[in-house]
C-alpha cells in the first residue's frame, strides 16, 4: 500500500503538482527532436546520427544503472540458495 501511495506522489510531483508548477521530467524535451538531438552533432555532423547517438547513450546509462540493482538481487538470492549451482527453467 505505501509503494502504490510512493508511487503517486512522485508520479504527481514530476508532472507539475509541485509548489513551482515545474515539470521535472520533460525539463529537456524540446520540439522537434528531444533531448537527444544536438548530441555529439558537431563531431559527426549528421542530425540523424547524433539523434541515434543520443538514445544509444541514454538506453546503455539506463541498462547499466538497471543491471546493477538486478544484479544484487541475483547474487543475494543464489547464495542463499541449497544449491547455488542448481538452474531454473522458468
């Protein structure tokens, strides 16, 4: 029941619901290409590029930052396994 209320909260705050009226998450997204549209542009000097360098950028930060949390898990729950050796066909 908190995670849900947590969940609210933070999902109301981020779009506008604080004290300044700020939209936290889309600070950044400007028309027409985002966040990511000038990365890197003047090294590669091709906008598509640098828009698909941008979200490659932004995808591996976000899959590292996951697996780093997923990994704790998975080690936590194997070696407190009977039989840390033993797989699962889930």
């Amino acid at each position: 029941m908190f995670h849900r209320e947590i969940f609210y909260f933070t999902s109301f705050y981020v779009q506008g619901g604080n004290p300044k009226h700020d939209r936290i998450g889309f600070r950044y997204w400007q028309p027409p290409d985002g966040p990511m549209g000038k990365y890197l542009l003047d090294q590669v000097h091709d906008q598509k590029l640098s828009i698909f360098l941008g979200f490659w950028a932004t995808l591996t930060n976000a899959l590292f930052a996951y697996m780093g949390t997923e990994l704790i898990g998975v080690s936590k729950y194997r070696r407190c396994s009977a039989d840390p050796r033993l797989t699962y066909n889930l």
